[in-house]
C-alpha cells in the first residue's frame, strides 16, 4: 500500500528502514530466540545497546567527555519539573526565555520550586519572534530556553550567551543541526521527534553543573542517579532505547547532523519559498526566526484552510493541521521526511492555488 | 528457530501473537499507512487505544467505577516518590511494611518527604516470609506493601486489613490472579511484567484518596493531571500502551484473571513439587507464602548450581539465573510463560539430578 507523507508534528515520522529493523527486532531480535520487548534490560546484549546509543549521541552531536549522556522518562514535562527541582537552590532565581506554549509550561513548573524571572517574551507578538539582546544576569540558578517552538515555529539560531548557566529544552530540534554542546549546562529532548519513538527522554549535561544540584532528591528525579546508574537505576524503556539506536545509526549513514542538517535547510527552503510565493498562504513566524522543523502557516480564509486540507489528505499528505490555538497549518519536516514528501506538499499548494483560482473566476462569472 | 523458554524477571515474556501483532503495528499499523511508532497521540485512532486500554483494565479486574485507571511513566521506582509527595502530608506519618528489596527502595524514598514508621519486616528471615498481624495504625496516611517480591519470591494472599488506606506495588503480580479492588486505596504497577513491555506504569486509584492529595505538586508527578487529562496531559509512551492493549486482549481470550489465576496455579504448584522433590534444590520462601510469579531455589552445592545452569541453557532455558544479591535460581512463571516451558524446566532438573548422581557414584568407585 502506499506510504503517506507524514508531516506530524510528533511522535513522528522515523526512517522506513528502522521501522523495518524494529519489527523484526520484536519478533525475533539478532537471532537470539527473543523478542526485544521480552530480554532483560540486565542482560549483556541489551547493556550494549545502551552504551552503543549513548556513544552514537557523543559522536553525532560531539559531545565532550565532560558531558553525560543520560537516558529518562516522562517527557520534556517532567524536565520542566527535575530541572528547578535539581538546580533551583534557596535564595537563588531562575531565568526563564518565554517563548511560547512550552517554555510557558516550564515556567509555570518552575514556580513551584523558587522564583523565577521572565527574562523576555515574544507574547505581545503570539510568539512570532525569538527575543534577542536581553540580559542574562549571571547571579540566576540557570537560564531556561526552547530552542524550537513546535507550535509557534520559530526557532532559535543563536545560542551565545554570556551569564547564568544555560539549559534547554531542545525535543523538537535535537539531531536536526549542528549545535555546540559547549553552549550549554544541560540540554533535554523527549525522543519522540529527531530521535526515537516516544517514551524516552535524552539529557546531556555538563558534569560540574550536575555537581551542583541540590541534595535530598527523590532517586527517579535526580540526573546523578541516573549518571551513577548508567540510566538504568530502574528498567529502561528498552524498545524506545533500541529503536533509537537504529535510528542514530540510519543518521550517521545520512551523513550525520551537519549531512541532514543541509538537507533540513533544503526541505525547509522549498517549502518557506511556496508560502510567500503562493497567494493563498502565509506563514506566521517572523522570517529570521522559522524554524526548520515546523513550518507554520495560514490560509487567506477560512473556504482555503478546509479545502486544502481536504485535497492535500486526498495525496497522502497527513499531519498537516495546524495546532488547535493557532490554526492554518503546521507541516513538520523531521529528519526522516524525504525531500519528495515536502514536493509533494509544494505541488499540491501549487495545484491547489490554480482550482481555486480558477473556481473563483467561474463563480465570478 | 526454535523459541527460547524465557523465565526472565522482566521484561519478560510476553504471548507470541501479541509480538506479532506488535511488529506488523510498527511495519503498518491498522492498514493506516503509517507505523503505531509515528502516529500522532493525538490522533482518533491511538485516543482509542488509550480508551480501550483502561477498559481492559477496568474489566479484567473489576476495577469499580470510582476508582481511575491511569497511565503513566517511570515504573514502580517513580512510584516510590510519587506516593508520599502526593499523600504524606505535614504532621502525618506513612506506614510500609518491609518484605524485600523494593520494599525498601520504596521506604527510602519515603523518608525524602516525611516521617516514615515501619509496621513490620520480615528482614529477620532473608526476607523469606510476610509478616502478619501487625498493628495498621488507621491515623496513618497510608499503609504501603508489595504484592509480590519478585527477588525474594514471595508473595502477599490476603489484603485484608483495617485502618490506613492501603497503598500496593503490584509490579510483579498485577493481572496474575484475581483481586480485590476495594481493598486498595491506590495500586501501582511497572507495565514489564504481566501487562506490556517497559516503559509505562499502571495506576488505579480511589478518586476520593486522589483528592486528598497534596496540593502544589508538579504536573507530571500529580494523579490527577493524568486523571483529567486522560494520561495524556504529556505524549505517553505510545508504543508501550498500544502492546499493553494487545496483551490484555490476549489475557481476555484466556479467560480473564480467573482463567489464567488457574494456570499460574498450575504452573507454581508443578515447579514447587519439583524443588521440593529433587534432592539437589531447595525452596528458599517460606511455603505459605511462595510466590507464584518468581520462583527462587537454591542449589545443594556450587557444583550443582554452575552445573544445572549450562544444562538448562542447552536445553533453551533462559533467565533462571537468580538476583544477585541473592543467587541461586530464580524461575519467573508470569502469565505468557505456557505450562509446556514449566514442564521442560522440571524434566531439565529431574535429568540433571541423574547424570549428577551418575556422576557421583562414578567418582566415587
């Protein structure tokens, strides 16, 4: 049957071939007689595909041996609770980047542990923008920012900072660019766009800066239990866990970040390039900050959303509805959706325009 | 080739045609087009499996219609915080009675949030029994067990108890037999035994006990987040939930908990027999209080235990090696594991006693 052009915003579109390989992984994993979902997490085979992934992140994103790779559950939600539980001390204050629906998620956690300070916002625009140029007191526990807004699509290119610590949210971004691991103290992703399926949550995080989180933590919620315990204090979620080593494997034959990274750039052009050029569409985040991975846009009216969507669901096009606050349209493009997937979606705005237009002249008529 | 017989503690063996089923999922799932690993949680089709799933649940334990079935994530571990941020408010103490391992896990993770008083333990004996007749202080927020200890391999028969609300880790035996709901304020469960693979956590609560939960609690470790939200508040871990569905399903064919209460029976009552039998092994759990999931013997000697271990792997036996902190053997009988494997386990120790003596009494002449 035919495969559809998933444009889903997450849990998302994963390479064929590791779909393929998790498939057979489940009824009879390397020939061993069992079902990955059925080996103990203990057992030297699956203890290998823990190390294997974890070194694939240090070598995909370069990470410094400085650095821990941890592997959690429970999703950036649980980050935006560990993250002050751990590192928002008394007497301190966080500084929180507000720059949409999940950094306000976040925030709102972050206020149950200590004070937090807004240091920007991009509200008084719908998170149109990423703020720049504002001050990064280097006296707050740590800065909090979302290097790309999912709903809002803009994305943050920059990362410089000179200041507090920096930790951020990266789910939707993580493995798509280049990034310099450096930049940051911690980086979290819940696995369920650019890495794996969902269920797993990755941290990268600089050792010293875990040294410093507060004592008293309860085990499952302290990043050091999970550094101490090679992320398997407790059972893992083992096929989520493998099935991101298949796919960390399918990226480095892509080339790696900076191979997909260029094609991400590419599939991100083309589409940015049929919204302004298309007099039905136009996107909503400012131009300097859309984001790459999830292209946000909107109909003229309200006949061309339905109409679209329907016709673009009638090709295979999936995942295309915008979030339901915001409306229009959001095509994510993922790492593992093919450059034909976005020219598909380009041909069927183009098509689209000329029925419509042609519709309305014979209305007119 | 030839299926393993898999004894394994967990993740453990899970029913044939529920991997089956589970690898087609992840090639196509439903004739979609696309695979359960991308699609959307958000989409009609996995809210069904979510509504399905507790259904399942509900049926299969009776569970009434004041109670909530909830999924979450971070298995029993994250309970054992969960419980008392939730529920030992200031000025009240928790009871938990200490019958192993997790038990004391679950006590130390207590003792973060509160004042913690141990009702009974049974570490005098190795943890080989369960104490009873302990004092249930009904001023207590709650009175804490484990069902099952799945290292010691013993195993709780009778819930009844008066006073504090009673709170169970029922990891290792949930859906092995039947209970009564009632008895419980609050039942947690790790999926990666008798429910799904790892990775999603089994909830079901008294709602009138969830709302007397602390207030000001962050959002993915708060009940009811999960209870008004559907376990969706955040992406669930999809995969885990939809697999979780196809063995419950399975379960259901065997008859339900009752059905498969009589083949675990079965299956605990041969392999005791054995133990109890064979002159080269003994039981190590006291035998009013086996359990029926975890079965945990010793060897008479060094020999026999290095030596029944290799015969057993010949043979396809797989997982029987003990905890260890504990050694010996330990065979898990969880509900996927067929009587035929019980049988091939018993047979492997009624020959390995006869080419041992063999062995014997030539060295000896």
């Amino acid at each position: 049957m035919h495969k559809k052009h998933n444009f889903g915003a997450g849990p998302c579109i994963l390479p064929s071939s590791v779909m393929e390989q998790a498939a057979q992984a489940v009824i009879n994993w390397g020939g061993m007689g069992l079902s990955i979902l059925e080996v103990s997490h203990r057992s030297p085979e699956f203890e290998d595909v823990v190390l294997k992934t974890q070194l694939l992140v240090r070598e995909l994103l370069s990470v410094p041996d400085h650095y821990s790779v941890l592997f959690l559950q429970g999703g950036a939600s649980t980050q935006f609770a560990m993250v002050p539980m751990n590192f928002l001390s008394a007497g301190k204050k966080a500084a929180y980047l507000d720059t949409g629906y999940f950094a306000q998620k976040a925030i709102k956690e972050a206020k149950l542990f200590g004070e937090v300070e807004l240091v920007a916002s991009s509200k008084d625009k719908d998170y149109a923008y990423i703020p720049v140029g504002f001050n990064n007191d280097k006296h707050a526990a740590y800065l909090h920012c979302t290097s790309n807004n999912t709903i809002e699509g803009t994305e943050i290119f920059d990362f410089s900072t000179a200041g507090a610590p920096l930790i951020c949210d990266m789910s939707s971004d993580i493995f798509s660019r280049k990034i310099n691991i450096t930049d940051f103290d911690l980086i979290y992703a819940g696995a369920q766009k650019n890495m794996g399926p969902a269920g797993m949550t990755l941290v990268i995080a600089k050792n010293e800066f875990l040294d410093q989180a507060k004592k008293e933590i309860p085990s499952m919620l302290d990043y050091r239990v999970f550094r101490d315990n090679m992320s398997m204090y407790n059972t893992p979620p083992v096929f989520s866990i493998y099935v991101a080593m298949l796919n960390l494997l399918w990226l480095k034959d892509q080339g790696g970040v900076s191979g997909i990274e260029q094609r991400n750039i590419e599939k991100a052009k083309l589409l940015y390039a049929e919204i302004d050029r298309n007099p039905l569409f136009y996107g909503t985040a400012d131009v300097e900050h859309r984001s790459r991975m999830n292209v946000t846009f909107l109909a003229i009216n309200k006949e061309v959303e339905t109409g679209f969507l329907k016709f673009a669901a009638d090709m295979g096009i999936v995942g295309i509805k915008g979030y339901r606050t915001v409306g229009g349209f959001r095509a994510s493009l993922y790492n593992a959706l093919p450059l034909s997937s976005v020219e598909v979606l380009v041909n069927a705005m183009a098509s689209f325009e000329k029925i419509y237009s042609d519709k309305t002249v014979l209305e007119l008529e």
